[in-house]
C-alpha cells in the first residue's frame, strides 16, 4: 500500500503556547482517518498545517511521498472542506462544483463531464441548476464535498464538516459519507470531536488531547483497548470506579472498591500496585441479576436510582451499596427486565476481562460544554 500522507513529528506554536505538540502519523491510500479530540486539542490547526495555511514551528508533512515544505497551498494535491461550508451562494450548485476546475483552465466539456459525473456520485444529478440557497443543510454539505472531490486530491481533508447539520441529519450523513468516500477512494483525513462519527466512518482514529495524539488505532480496537484513561473516558460511553490495586498473581489483579469488595481485574496488560486507580467498565459488560450459578464473575449489589429510558439505547442508572458513586448501566430492550423499577435491588456482573484500569488521572474532556 501507498502512503498518501506521512506527518513526522509536528508541532505548532503560537507564542509560548504549544497547539500541537510532536505528532507524527502515516495514512495509507485509499483510507479514513479520523482525527478525534475534545474542543480545543488542535485538531484544525493540525489540518490548517497540512493544508498549507499554517507555517509549522517543527516536523515534517509528506503528501504522496513528496515533502510538502514551503510549498503553496495552491500547489498541494490537497482539498480542505470546511466546517462552514463556504459555498458560494450566487452561482448555482453545477458552477460552485465546476468552479475550482475553471481556475484550472480545464476546457468547458471535460468539465461538463466531470460535474455531471461528480453530482451523480453525491446523489444530486437533478439539482445542477438550483440555487445554493434551495438546497437542504445534508445537500449543502454533498455539493461542498463534490466540488472537492471533482479537483481529484491525493487526501481530502475535513473539518468537523457535519458540525452544523441537526442530529439526525448528522447520523444519516456519516453513512453517506463513509459510502462515498468508500465508492470514490480518495483518502479521507476528517477531523471531529464526536466519537461515534469517528467511530462509524473510519478505518483509523487518533484520538488527539492537548496537542497531543493519544492512540491510533482502529474504532473496534479504541473502544476495547484503550490505552489511557484519556481514550477509555473519550470513545465509547464508560463507567469511572476508583480502586487500590494489587496484584494477585500474572496478568491477574485485585480490585478493593468503595463498597469494601475486592474484584478482579484480568488482561493483557501489566499494572502497578497502588491506591487511587480508575477502573473502567462499560455500559454494556455488565449482566443484570446474572444466575448465580455463572462462575467468574465480578458482582456488585446496588440500588436502581433511575431508569432512563430511550428505546434502545436505554439504561439504568444504580448505586453500588455503601456508596454514593452513580454507574451506568445498559438496559437491554429484550422484555427481560421490563419489571426492574426504581429502588429496586439489583446485582450488575461483569467479566474480569472486561475491564481496564489506569492510574488516576484528571482532565477535563470538555472545554465548553
Ligand atoms: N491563530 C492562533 N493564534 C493563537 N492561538 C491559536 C490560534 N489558532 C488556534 N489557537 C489556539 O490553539 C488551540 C487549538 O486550536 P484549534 O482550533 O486547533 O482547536 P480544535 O481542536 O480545532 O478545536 P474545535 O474542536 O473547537 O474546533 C486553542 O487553544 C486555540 O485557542
Ligand atoms: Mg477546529
């Protein structure tokens, strides 16, 4: 496989504070890549770089093995579609596509054709000649991709380019995009802050946090191993417990939690001892009043404080006894638990194997929610 995109070891400064601290990543051709972090982390400087439009202060961007070093952003086999989309409202949807090829003197017919070819591959042959102004927010966003598209770039960069649609449209584009992206195999670098958009559309995701790039990885491998309590707390919904740990013999540790119990903790991995560790557990590894004949099993017994439902994606929300700590729990929809109600006594069970811990760590993963 080519590389379409190498970053070695990139950084930017704006004075004496560091927006994007040594990166460094390969993206293959033909792939997505999503870059994923919290509001702030410096992801559109990250992408404004390898555009062009910033100077970096450190590093090296390689396109199609070509440094990218002093080189024009006019002159980068890269197109940047941005978060406001930056159409151009008083030509019509078939000139805004063909705009970018009329700069590049491409003759009227072979641009004929590529336009047309392009609003067939975005699903709008039929609105070629509507007004920017007559299309819905998801169409807005199809003709703002095309008209990148259409220039045939070596990597397509996005930034945040769902962001102003209303959620449910959001949902609906991220699997048209993935099918576009998928059908025309241009390489995708799209950058985000939320982690399911990442998590649906791409083949990799780093998950970027104060400049930084935390892990890269595939969205399956994010969401069950993660490598930090970063990642763990970022992708995927989880549930935050603090536990001593010791050791109890190879690949096998002890969990002594709030509620005075001691659960076990199983893995891959290698672990400190010490107190103040986050152990994580998701949502969904948790099996409500298990049979008690199941061996291997951590238990918690708690009290269910609310059920929140929401079709599903429903959840219980339950205390582990003798705390005050909330876990989440997923409450699957499969009329098993339809008599569970408030204040309920529960058990929740999970695998040892289903859990991860690190060392305590605070940050905040949200700047301005
Ligand atoms: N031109 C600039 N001058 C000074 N500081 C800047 C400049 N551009 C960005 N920053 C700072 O760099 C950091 C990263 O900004 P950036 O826009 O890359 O974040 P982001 O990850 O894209 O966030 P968001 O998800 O909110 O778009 C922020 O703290 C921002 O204030
Ligand atoms: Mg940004």
């Amino acid at each position: 496989m080519k590389t379409a995109l190498s970053v070695h070891n990139l950084t930017k400064m704006f004075g004496d504070f560091t927006a994007v601290n040594g990166v460094s990543f390969d993206v293959e051709d033909g792939k997505f890549f999503s870059i994923l972090g919290p509001s702030g982390c410096g992801k559109t400087t990250l992408l404004r770089m390898i555009a062009g439009f910033f100077e970096p202060t450190g590093g090296q961007i390689k396109i199609r093995e070509k440094d990218m070093a002093g080189v024009e952003p006019n002159r980068r086999p890269v197109n940047l579609v941005f978060q406001h989309l930056a159409l151009f409202p008083m030509m019509n949807v078939y000139e805004n596509v063909a705009f970018g090829l009329r700069r590049r003197h491409v003759s009227d017919s072979d641009i004929n054709k590529k336009v047309t070819s392009m609003l067939e591959r975005v699903g709008l042959p039929e609105h070629a000649k509507k007004k920017i102004s007559q299309l819905s927010g998801g169409q807005k966003q199809r003709i703002a991709i095309a008209r990148c598209l259409v220039l045939d770039p070596s990597v397509l960069l996005l930034d945040e380019p769902l962001g102003a649609l209303d959620a449910k449209l959001r949902e609906y584009m991220k699997v048209e995009l993935k099918k576009l992206q998928s059908d025309v195999g241009t390489t995708f670098v799209y950058i985000t802050h939320d982690q399911s958009e990442a998590m649906v559309m791409s083949d990799y995701v780093a998950v970027m946090n104060s400049g930084q790039f935390e892990q890269i990885d595939t969205p399956q491998n994010l969401y069950n191993n993660p490598h930090s309590s970063f990642v763990a707390q970022f992708v995927g919904n989880n549930n935050k417990l603090t536990v001593d740990l010791s050791s109890k013999s190879s690949g096998v540790y002890t969990a002594l939690y709030k509620d005075g119990q001691k659960y076990e903790v199983s893995g891959d991995f290698s672990l400190e001892e010490g107190n103040e560790f986050d152990m994580f557990v998701r949502p969904e590894a948790f099996v409500i009043n298990a049979p008690e004949s199941a061996k291997g099993l951590n238990t918690i017994k708690c009290e269910v404080k609310e059920i929140l439902f929401d079709g599903g994606n429903s959840q219980l929300l339950v205390i582990p006894e003798g705390t005050v700590e909330e876990l989440v729990v997923a409450l699957p929809q499969n009329k098993l638990y339809d008599s569970i109600s408030r204040k309920d006594r529960i058990r929740i069970s999970w695998n040892p194997t289903a859990s991860v811990c690190f060392r305590k760590e605070e940050f905040k993963i949200y700047d301005d929610a």
